[in-house]
C-alpha cells in the first residue's frame, strides 16, 4: 500500500468582526484553495495524477489535504525553496500561478496562509499581506511563435478566440478579435491551420505563457510531399554550392572531429 502524506493550510483572519473559522469560510475561498493546491502539486499532468483526499478543520481554518508521499516531498521541497529565496521566479507558470493567486486573496482579504506538511513540525511557508510573492515581470518578453494542429472552435460572446489541437501543446486557446471571425467567409472548423501569434516568453527558461496568445496570422497549412517543389529547391541549391569544395567546407565545420 501506498504511503500517505498531508499537507495543511492553515487560514488566519477574520469575516467582519468574528474570528475565521469554517461556519463562515466562504465556498468561494474553499474551491480556489481546491484548484491552486492542485496546481501546486500536478501544474502539467493532473489526468494521471493520483487520489487527492481534502478535509476543512477548526483552527481558524484548516485545509487538509492528503496523497502520496512522494509528492509531498516535492511540494514541501518547493516551500522550502519560495522561503528561502522569497521568490517565485524559479517556478514554472503554473505553480506561480497558483503561488500568486494565494498572495492575491491573502491581500484582499487580510487573511494569513501558513503552509506545513507532515515530514516537518514547523511552518514551511508563510504568505500574508506583509509578504509580496508575485513573479518579476521583466523576465517575461513578447515574442512570436508559430504553432500547427486543427481549429476545433470559434467564436466566445464576450471575446473572440480560437481553439487550436496541436501535438505539442495541446489545445491552445488564442484571442482573435471579433471582427477577424466576422470577416471569414468560409468554415474554419476541424481544418489543419499553422498560426503565427504573439504572447508572452520567459527570458530564462523559454517557457510560453499560453495563456497570453493573441492570433497575427491564420495560414492554411497542408503538410503533403511535393516532389516537383522539393526538385526545384534542390535544383537551386546545386547553383549555390558551385564551385565549394564540400569535403573541405564539412572538415571545417567538424572542426577536425572525424565521424
């Protein structure tokens, strides 16, 4: 059998003048808690993640949590890691996320989040008004990717966008504007496109904030082999290496390493 470990949230504030405690723990803080620990724990692959059990406790308010072992070692060595560099910066997107989405209610509602596992007695992480675990926004650029896959949907009544299935990603959702979608004249659905689309890159890690995806161009995208096109590149390319000596040029590019 599978060791069990718990992680517990504790919640320190107030609901107007009376002291928090779950009678009057709002169902809205109940379920964001459900979601960012979730977040914290399986940020990329929550569909073969294993059980997650929860329990709200007295004690102001306590969130427990309970699954594998393992991974609670790995979560309360990330609590260990935001304490002691007082950052979230080394985080991937989703993790921060869930880390800043906790610094956000705490500072809305003056509540304190104290956070320990069951490997150790003491609290591993603390996040309060006075604390300010938010990710440095300048290690996020614009850039420009190109993605490919099939438009599975369109539209949105509030705003505009386009749900691309690729292989790499996964579905991608990307803003588009609605006058883009009003000028289309035929259907864009379940058609292969490549999209080129600006949004946001961390500067150190590369990682894409697929949530910051806005559409530049949409191309028709058929990946079929073309013999004739594939001959003409080659045609043209024999014109540039007229006259290079290849083994030479090859040797040099080794730069003396011999395969």
């Amino acid at each position: 059998m599978d060791k069990i470990g718990d992680i517990e949230i504790r919640v320190i504030g107030k609901s107007g003048n009376l002291e928090l405690k779950p009678d009057n723990y709002d169902i809205r803080h109940i379920a964001s808690i459900l979601q960012n620990v979730e977040d914290l724990l399986f940020p990329s692959n929550k569909k073969d993640r294993p059980l997650i059990t929860y329990d709200i406790k007295e004690g102001s308010v306590k969130h427990i949590f309970k699954t594998h072992i393992q991974y609670i070692i790995g979560f309360s060595a990330i609590l260990g890691q935001i304490e002691e560099s007082n950052s979230i910066d080394f985080l991937d997107l989703k993790t921060a996320r869930a880390i800043e989405s906790i610094q956000e209610l705490s500072l809305q509602k003056n509540y304190e989040f104290q956070f320990s596992t069951s490997l150790k007695e003491d609290i591993e992480l603390s996040i309060s008004p006075n604390t300010r675990f938010y990710r440095t926004e300048n290690i996020w650029v614009d850039a420009e990717f190109y993605f490919y896959g099939v438009l599975t949907n369109a539209g949105g009544k509030s705003k505009a966008n386009i749900h691309l299935d690729t292989v790499e990603y996964g579905s991608l959702t990307i803003d588009t504007g609605k006058d883009f979608l009003e000028g289309q004249e035929e259907n864009l659905l379940y058609k292969k496109f490549g999209v080129r689309a600006i949004g946001k890159q961390n500067i150190e890690t590369g990682e894409l904030d697929i949530k910051s995806l806005k559409l530049l161009e949409l191309v028709n995208y058929s990946p079929q082999y073309d013999s004739e096109y594939l001959n003409l590149l080659i045609s043209k390319a024999k014109q540039s290496w007229r006259g290079v000596d290849r083994e030479g040029w090859l040797k040099n590019l080794r730069g003396g390493y011999e395969a």
